[in-house]
C-alpha cells in the first residue's frame, strides 16, 4: 500500500490537523475493518442523517450507544446463555462487537431507537448561529465609524 507524508500539510496550515489524522487513519489501515454487524448510513436531509445496525439476538440491555471525543461508539456483549442449551444449527451471531464512526464537527447524536433486530442511531447537523452564513444590507448612505480612542493624558 502507498504510505503518504502529511508534514507539508502539517508545515503550512492550522487547524487542518484532523483531517490530515483521519486521511492517515484511512489510508494507514490494513483492510483488516469489522464487518461485523452490517450497517447502512443513510442521508435523511442536508443536516440530518441515520446509522442503521443489524443487531438481531440483541436486546436493548446488550446494546450500548456512547459519544466520545467527537466518536459515535456503538458496542454490544450478549449475556451469558444458558449452557443447558444444543443447537443444531447456530447461525445468528451474538457475538461481542464494537463500532466507531467518527463525527464531524457539529454532529449531534439526537437519538437511538431498537426495534426488529435494527439499531437506529438519529444524528443532526447542527450549526452554530455564529457559523451560519448571514445577508449583510447594503445601505446607500456612509456612515462614519466612531472608534473608541483613549487620550494618553486622561489615562496617566
């Protein structure tokens, strides 16, 4: 696999760090991601989203949805079945698991809901008005801005 070299982008911007550590992260990895249990994320409008888990054999007691450090932590541990138990055949996997997803900035986890075997996992967009882009009028008149100046007599 190609190994890249993120110094000059380390040399020559700020803030621009996560990227470059999630970039390193995806490329970095040796094909060796969980596909275990399978998932969809979907795209339920601009700022709105879902992560959908197959989780059948799970109850909501085994289930456990956390966000930490800007990660959405999805992880399951199925209590101990009973030993008096013989199957034929076994093929529903209870199997202990954990999934990341990493969250973008400003990416709240609104929700969780289990039903029919699927974990939904609601996740918003949510922009601070400050981020927001907004319309500035354009007046006709000037106006002078009056700065507040400070006499050096005054202060000493």
């Amino acid at each position: 696999m190609r190994s890249f070299d993120f110094a000059p982008l380390y040399r020559s911007s700020v803030g621009f760090d996560q990227i470059a550590n999630m970039m390193d992260r995806v490329l970095t990895n040796d094909g060796a991601t969980p596909s275990y249990p399978p998932y969809n994320i979907e795209k339920l409008d601009n700022d709105a989203y879902r992560i959908s888990i197959a989780v059948a054999g799970f109850s909501d007691s085994d289930l456990s949805v956390e966000v930490r450090e800007k990660a959405l932590i999805v992880s399951a541990r199925k209590a101990d079945e009973d030993e008096a138990k013989s199957y034929l055949h076994r093929g529903i996997a209870t199997r202990a698991f954990e999934r990341r997803f990493h969250l973008a900035d400003h990416v709240q986890v609104i929700g969780a809901a289990h039903a029919n075997g699927m974990l939904h996992i609601e996740l918003e967009r949510q922009v601070p008005e400050a981020l927001k882009p907004r319309q500035i009028a354009i007046s006709s008149e000037v106006k002078s801005i009056d700065k507040d100046v400070v006499d050096a007599k005054s202060v000493n």
